[in-house]
C-alpha cells in the first residue's frame, strides 16, 4: 500500500483528507507483510490547518518517507498527525492526550507485523506516553529525533512491558541545546531527555560529537559536521543523518554494534546547560541565524 496518512483529535483516528473509516484501512494494512514505520512530527505542525500540514510537507514523499524508505513495496509507511499548535504546555499536553491514540494505531499490527517508530521533537513525548498502553513486542525499534521529552516519562515508559522488549535511540546535539532549555524552562520536570538515559536498550547518539562521526564514518554513514550553533532540525536535516536515521530504523546497524562502536557521551542529568550562562541576546541571535525567515521546520 502506498503512504497511510492518519490524523489522531480527540475523536479518535481518522484517514487524512478522507471520509473514509481508518478501521478498513488498518486492516487491510496489518492482513499484509513487513514492517510498518510509523512517523509522528513535533511541535508546531497540524494536519487540521493547511499552512502547518505535515503531510504537505515533512511526511511528503521526498520529505522523510523516501530518506526513511518506507516508499519500499515491503515497508508500509504510516504519517501520523496531531494538533501540535498553542502555546508549548499546550501542545506537550496534547501530545500525552494523542498518545492513546497512537497506542490504538501501533495495536491493531499485534501479532501480524513489526512496527517501528521514528518521531521529532514533542512527537518523543507521543510516542514514549503510548509505550504504557501496549504489551511487550508491539513496538520492535524507536527512533527520536532532537527529543522534546521529560526523563521521568523516558524512564517510566522504556521499563514498561513495550519498553522493556523495544530498542531506542535518540539522535541529538549540542546544537540543539538551546531547545532543550526552552523545553525545561516551559514545561518543568526531570529534565530533558538530551541529559542522558540510563536505560541499557536506549542510547543517545551525538551528532556533532568527532569521534562519534568518525565512527559512523566507519561503520558507513558518513556525516556533515554541524552547519549551525543553533538547530532543532539537524538530526533529520544534516547531509547523511536521514541515511544513519533509517539504518537504525531497519535494523541495519544493529543496537549492539552501534553501541560497542560509538565513544560513552558524559550523563548530563545533573549538569547546567551550557547555554543557560550565555546573554540572552546572543542566544536569540543564534537562534534567529539558526532558523532563519522562512525556515521549514517546525519548533
């Protein structure tokens, strides 16, 4: 099947510009073989208004899907929409009120086919909410992206019985610093999930470490080094990373290479963040440099 586009409000799911029922659509997807990859957006973006679409725009098919490979005539691609506008309390609340619905859509592919997900920003706290509502397997590998998630929920969910028998791996930055700040300072609680996890199945992979890049150099994912001081979007824009992104999602670089191959990143959980010390005027100015006029990406 081609692209499913499904939206999750509080009525439920529904199909993306269809009045069609999405029980049909799922079933006919999970009577099927291979993996499915489900691809939740981050903050900022709506499928309920047309400017802020995700579907026209990173969920398009030159946008993640064809990077990502889920246009493959054995992987079923699955964009996943939320309202993700308001204020950002507004919209991490949401997120944790959609992540039923996304635990709904993950479970009806019980038991017929993998499913794998891979989510920016505020979608790392959709995706890790849905973790408690599932069983052990429902969920096989989990991508996060910049992540915009507390480690107190990180925690919670990854030792759940879904958690427990999945693999994640959170692909950040330095340069996404600053946004993490933003997401400690507006929405307060254990902190980010950039700090660090101590959760053997999750690792945090630094892409704008050196000897990181070196490695996944060797390993052949060779990576652009960092184009930015200031960036949310670096860990699905950057020239390379989208490649390395969907080798983690398939399972061809494997957790445990990865893992014995790429240098321990310092545990940050305790740690002031760098940019907290800074001017303020010099922080909005990489932030404004970093995002530029008319800048595609959400957050």
């Amino acid at each position: 099947m081609p692209l499913l586009r499904i939206n999750a409000s509080t009525k439920g799911l529904s199909l993306h510009g269809s009045a069609q029922p999405v029980s049909g659509a799922l079933a006919q997807v999970a009577a099927t073989q291979g993996p499915v990859v489900i691809m939740v957006h981050g903050y900022k973006y709506s499928p309920f208004i047309h400017k802020n679409c995700p579907h026209a725009r990173i969920f398009a098919l030159q946008g993640w899907p064809t990077p990502l490979g889920v246009h493959q005539s054995d992987v079923q691609g699955i964009a996943f929409g939320w309202h993700a506008r308001g204020g950002l309390r507004q919209a991490y609340s949401t997120a944790l009120d959609r992540a039923r619905d996304l635990a709904q859509l993950i479970s009806s592919f019980r038991g017929r086919r993998d499913v794998h997900l891979i989510a920016h920003s505020l979608g790392a706290t959709l995706c890790l909410a849905a973790l408690p509502y599932l069983r052990a397997g429902d969920v096989g590998r989990i991508v996060l992206l910049s992540g915009a998630a507390h480690l107190g929920l990180a925690n919670h969910a990854l030792n759940t019985p879904a958690g427990r028998s999945c693999e994640m791996f959170h692909v950040t930055s330095g340069e996404n610093a600053l946004f993490d700040h933003v997401f400690e300072q507006v929405v307060p609680d254990t902190g980010a999930i950039g700090r660090g996890l101590s959760c053997r199945h999750a690792m945090r992979i630094h892409i704008d470490c050196n000897r990181t890049l070196s490695k996944l150099s060797d390993l052949g994912y060779p990576l652009a080094p960092p184009q930015r001081r200031v960036c949310h979007w670096s860990s699905y824009t950057r020239p390379g990373v989208m490649l390395l992104n969907a080798a983690l999602l398939n399972g061809t670089l494997p957790f445990c290479d990865l893992r014995s191959a790429i240098p321990p990143q310092p545990d940050l959980q305790n740690q002031p963040n760098p940019l907290v010390t800074s001017r303020k005027n010099r922080i909005m100015e990489w932030y404004t440099r970093g995002k530029g006029p008319h800048h595609e990406h959400a957050y």
